[in-house]
C-alpha cells in the first residue's frame, strides 16, 4: 500500500528546513538547493509543494509570524499582576538561549531582507508590531496609561525599542546580563503609566 503523505506536514518540514538555513546563513543562504538538501528531498519534490523560491520564503516568514503569535498568546493567558504580564510578553518575544527555533532572529532576518530587496516593510503583518499593539490596548482598557500619553506615539517606540532590544541581543548574545533587557523594558512600561500603578 503507498505511503500517505500529509501535504501540509511536508510543507511545515520544509519551511522548518528554510528557517534553519535563515537562522545559520541568511535569506542569501536559502537557495532552493540549500533548502532540499536540509530537508533531505529531492530539487522535484521541493517544487510539488512550492512553485517557487519566493512562495517558500513567503510560507517561512508566515510560519515565523503565526510562532511569534502564539507565543504572545500563551504569556497573555498567564495569571499575572497586569504590569508583570505584559513584561512577561515583551520579554519572552526578545531572543533567549534554549529556544530551538529562534523565531524573533528568524523574524529580524526577514525584516532586514526587505531593505536588500527594495521592498517595503509590511509592519502591519509584524506579529511583534501585533504584540505591541494588543499590549498597548490592554494598558489603556485597564487605565494604567499616564493621561498625556500619546498611544500612537508611545506604540511606534515601543515597537522600535523591541527591535532594537532584539537586534542587539542577537548580535551580542551572552555579553549582556539576563536582567539587562528586561529592566529596560520595565523602566520603559512604568514611564508610560501611572503612578502607582505597579504590580
């Protein structure tokens, strides 16, 4: 009886393969060839679930995005004081040792790529700028925001401050103390928020 192959598995484990490849030699790195040879299939069977190069790299990114949201996701379910919450969240979207997919390096690769391919970035389908977002929502739904805050101001720097954050660890990685990060961002949240209202 032939072998039944789940479609969609098999393009999760290739897009898997290209992401692996991302993270070790760039968007440069993930040539079609690169990405079968990873993913231990032939250039023919790559082609059956990707037409092209740039569908795959697409289907990758998406993947790296729809991570990233579930992420934000489950640490939003945690029972915390709202403040430690949402440190929680923007802390755990920042690149950390032991995280097998590294999906924040992978999701900074893809943004920096479009630079190189005069393209324009999407921030809109940013699962971080999504984070961001929702995190600033939940500030000014609980009225813990300062009243002289402007949101869209304050959800642009935010947003920049986890790139930054994160361009920056993944450049120095363990020359940063564990704390160093998530001291920034807690400094950063408290500067936009009441006083008193810690927790």
């Amino acid at each position: 009886m032939p072998k039944l192959i789940d479609h969609q598995t098999k393009k999760l484990d290739i897009a898997h393969a290209a992401w692996k490849i991302i993270l070790k030699e760039g968007v440069g790195g993930a040539s079609v060839r690169n990405i079968a040879k990873e993913a231990s299939i032939t250039l023919g069977a790559l082609r059956y679930y990707f037409a092209s190069q740039e569908e795959l790299l697409a289907f990758t990114e998406d993947l790296v995005h729809a991570e990233l949201a579930e992420r934000t996701s489950e640490l939003l379910m945690m029972d915390l004081p709202p403040q430690e919450k949402i440190l929680n969240v923007l802390n755990g979207l920042l690149p950390a040792a032991g995280r097998e997919e590294a999906a924040t390096e992978a999701r900074l690769i893809f943004k920096l790529q479009t630079k190189y391919a005069n393209k324009s970035y999407d921030s809109s389908r940013d699962s971080i700028y999504q984070a961001v977002k929702s995190i600033m929502s939940n500030l000014v739904m609980l009225n813990l925001l300062k009243k002289d805050v402007d949101l869209s101001l304050e959800t642009d720097r935010l947003y920049s401050l986890m790139d930054g954050l994160a361009m920056d660890l993944m450049l120095r990685g363990s020359d940063i103390k564990p704390d160093k990060a998530r001291n920034i961002l807690e400094t950063h949240i408290k500067s936009l928020c009441k006083e008193g209202s810690g927790g």
